[in-house]
C-alpha cells in the first residue's frame, strides 16, 4: 500500500488535484481548505476562470468515506462557482466501484486521459481531523441515497454526539 498523498496545481486556469494511496480523512481538511481558497480566488479572478475542476486518481488505491463525502462537497462548490462538473481523470476500477456503490458517478465527468499538472505543491495534514468535518462528509453522501442514509446512519449519530460535545464548553 502506498502512503497517500494529495497535490494541488495552484497555477493556469484549472484546478488540478492529484491523489495517491490509499486517501483517508487524514488529508481532507487541508485538501478541503486548499480546494475552496482556489475556487474563490479563480472566482474573484473572472477573466482567469478555471476551465474545469480536474482531480486525477490514476494513482489512487483506495478511497475511504471521508474523502468520498469530501468529493461530493468538491462537485458541489464546482457547480456553485460555475465551474461545471468535475472531471475525474483515470479513475481504477477499485475507485470507480467505490463511486458507483455511493451513488457518486452522475456528480462527475470522467477521461481516460492524463491529468498533468504544473507547479504542484504537495498538501500536508493541517490541525486536528474534528467529528464536525467528519460529520459533515458523511452527511453528503446520506444526501446521495437510502442506502447510503442506512450505511452511515450510525456513524453520523456517533460523529454528532461527538461534535455537540466538541461545541460545548468545558
């Protein structure tokens, strides 16, 4: 298995994101923070627009609920921001039966072709990984289907408890 790792084109006009590994939630809140901060300021910049959200998973093993609730929340500011879908690029069966089964596939674009980025910086692990953020992606993909409402009920009911008690004063 190799250790996961997230990469981020900051420059051109798309926003490109290349992921490694086995990607667990460990990565997602800077790769969230990372991904909004580029859609607004490409957002604040009309006349240097992205063209497209292009996240490339040719090297991705596995993908585990929190980035996949993290993808939902990706497709969703996209479409917001009048980007359009994003393009999911080289997607591997493992990755592509994980979509599927979560309902993801109509939120996305898929290529065969290769995503190449520029100057891409790698994203490391910011602060504490939180119940709310983890709450939060797990809520997408409730949003997505009964069976996905079925499959992590208990798991948001645990992460909400979590979060209420995360939010209260000691």
């Amino acid at each position: 298995m190799r250790e996961e790792a997230v990469y981020i084109d900051d420059t051109g006009p798309d926003v490109r994101i290349a992921v490694s590994g086995h990607m667990t939630a460990r990565l997602c809140p800077a790769l969230k923070a990372a991904f909004m901060s580029r859609l607004a300021a490409m957002a604040e910049a009309a006349e240097a627009a992205p063209h497209a959200v292009r996240i490339d998973l040719s090297n991705c093993e596995y993908m585990d609920s929190s980035f996949l609730g993290l993808l939902v929340q990706c497709s969703k500011a996209s479409t917001a921001a009048g980007f359009g879908r994003p393009v999911l690029h080289r997607v591997g069966e493992v990755c592509m039966d994980l979509l599927s089964t979560m309902g993801m596939t109509r939120l996305f674009d898929f290529s065969g072709e290769p995503c190449v980025l520029g100057s891409a910086r790698s994203i490391d692990p910011e602060g504490e990984l939180g119940a709310r953020f983890l709450l939060e992606t797990h809520r997408e993909l409730e949003i997505l289907s009964p069976e996905n409402r079925a499959r992590f009920r208990d798991l948001t009911a645990m992460l909400e408890k979590e979060s209420a008690a995360e939010d209260s004063p000691l």
